[in-house]
C-alpha cells in the first residue's frame, strides 16, 4: 500500500508540473497565432487604406500631435458642369489647365527640401502654415516669401477643440498667426485653409459662421478638391501619391491638390518630382501659386 500510495503521490507531483507547462505553452502558441493575425490585417488595412486614399474619409494630426480629427467630405466633388465621367480634358476658357500644389502644416524639417525641389523646376506652390516661433524655423517662413511662393494661415495652435471651440477662439488663433506671420516676414496674410477644411465635422461652431467672419476681415478661404493622401497615419508610397494626384486631374479647370508638409512625410518630398514632371507633361497646364485670381474651391456653400 505504501508503494502505491507513493506512485499515486509521483504522478500528482508530475501533473502539478506538467498541466501549469502545458498551459503556458498553450497559451504562448495562442499568442504567437494572433500576433501573427493581427500583423496581417494591419498590413492588410495600410495596402487599403493606400490604395483608397482619394475617397476615403481622412484623419490628419499636426506634427506636435495636437488633437483633433476630422472627416474630409467632398474633397473629390467635381465642380458645377463637369464629370469625372468625362473624357476630354476641362480646361478654362483661355485654353488653359491651373493646378495648384498647397501644402498644410508646415514648415517642418522637410520644408527645406520641398522649397529645393520647386526652385529646381521652376514652380511655385502655396503653403499653408501653422505657428512655429523655434528659431528653426523663422528662415523657412521668410524662404517661402522670397522665392515667391504664397504664404497663406492654416491656423496657429492646429488644436481642433480649441480652435473650433467658438467664434472668438478662433478669431483669436488665426489673428495670432497673422501677426506672427507678419512680424515674421513682413506679409500680411489674406488667404486660409480651415483645419480639416470647411467641411470639417468637429467644429462646435457653424462653418457658415466662421465664414461670415473671414469675409468680414477681408480674408478668402481654401479648400481642394484634389486629394494626395498623405494626410493617412499609415505609410503611403510616393507612387501612391503621385497616382492619387493624377488620376482625374484632367477633369478639372482649376485642380487645388492637396499635400502635407511635415517632418512624417518624406514619401511626399519623394514623390514631388515625378509629380511636377507629370503635371509639366500635361498639354497647356500651368502650376501656380494661390493668388487673387484663383478661384477658390469650397466644399461648402458661401449662402
């Protein structure tokens, strides 16, 4: 009895040891499935969300990470009298095709190179910056105006829950940028681009308020309907890019593309070349600055 009781006692010794193992290692395969599943569908969601960059809804962060997210309706509306569905190319009616490259959220460390890339063909583009007072970046707001690019206001903070938090807050932010701009390089601001454009769906306050309110301080308004994709989290190709930005260009009178200048988007400075070149291609097409002759393009009504 005493050697049985022994053997039963070894065998429990050894389960105690081998169910605990066994369980761990079950569970560390498990783990291993699923991180391998999940890396998968991550891949999976980046190569969708690449290749659906000019339809799909957009997030857009600021290079400092401020807050706020927004849903970018309408950006690919055709403007009153054409269709995507066309097959000859829109132009306006001095025969001529205007795309204009703009881009938000600098200047940033990639600012330096874009500018190099638009002086080596010749273009000249408009950016719409946000208030950065690091001595970094004094030279690349007053580079901008001296190489005869538009300087144009996107907004000071790029904070969405405060600058969308009332009239006032951001009648405040965007008089603070104007000064700032000002006191930096001399030009006095008149042209904006609302953070996540007009059809932003975080404002707190009417849009067609804050609209009311530029036209008051004589100021004109932005949006695009040309977009590149590189506001996307995710990784996006230059290719990519440059196939977003050209796809339907032909549709359009006036093409205003949409592109990001921010430390993150290095696949934009990439794809900037070909871009131009592609666009330079194009039969009676001019790339130009945003001036008081564009026509601005509104995702929203003025009424």
């Amino acid at each position: 009895m005493d050697a049985e009781q022994d053997a039963h006692f070894q065998l429990m010794k050894r389960l105690l040891v081998i169910i605990p193992l066994s369980t761990i290692l079950i569970l560390l395969i498990i783990c291993v499935v699923l991180g391998v599943n999940l890396y998968e569908a991550k891949r999976e969601l980046r190569e969708l969300r690449g290749s659906a960059a000019p339809v799909m809804a957009m997030s857009e962060t600021s290079e400092e990470g401020g807050a706020g997210v927004y849903t970018a309706s309408g950006v690919d509306e055709v403007r009153s009298g054409q269709s995507e569905a066309d097959d000859a190319d829109s132009k306006t009616a001095d025969g001529e095709r205007k795309v204009y490259l703009t881009f938000d959220d600098g200047p940033s460390g990639n600012t330096g190179e874009i500018l190099d890339i638009l002086a080596e063909y010749d273009v000249k583009a408009t950016f719409f910056v946000v208030g950065k007072e690091e001595e970094k970046y004094q030279p690349l707001y007053k580079r901008i105006v001296e190489e005869g690019h538009t300087l144009a206001m996107h907004s000071y903070s790029h904070k969405y829950d405060e600058i969308y938090q009332s009239k006032e807050s951001f009648a405040a932010d965007l008089s603070k940028l104007q000064e700032f701009l000002y006191d930096t390089t001399g030009v006095w601001c008149r042209y904006c681009r609302f953070p996540g454009g007009s059809s932003n769906t975080v404002s707190r306050v009417d849009m067609h308020v804050l609209i009311d309110y530029l036209e008051e301080q004589d100021m004109s308004y932005y949006d695009w309907n040309i977009v590149s994709g590189d506001a996307s989290s995710s990784y996006i190709s230059p290719e990519a890019i440059v196939r977003n930005s050209t796809a339907n260009l032909r549709n359009f009178e006036e093409a205003v593309i949409l592109m990001h200048d921010a430390s993150d988007k290095d696949s934009t400075v990439k794809a900037l070349p070909t871009l131009i070149e592609q666009i330079q291609a194009m039969e009676d097409t001019k790339i130009l600055p945003i001036t008081d002759e564009t026509e601005a393009i509104h995702h929203i009504s003025n009424d």
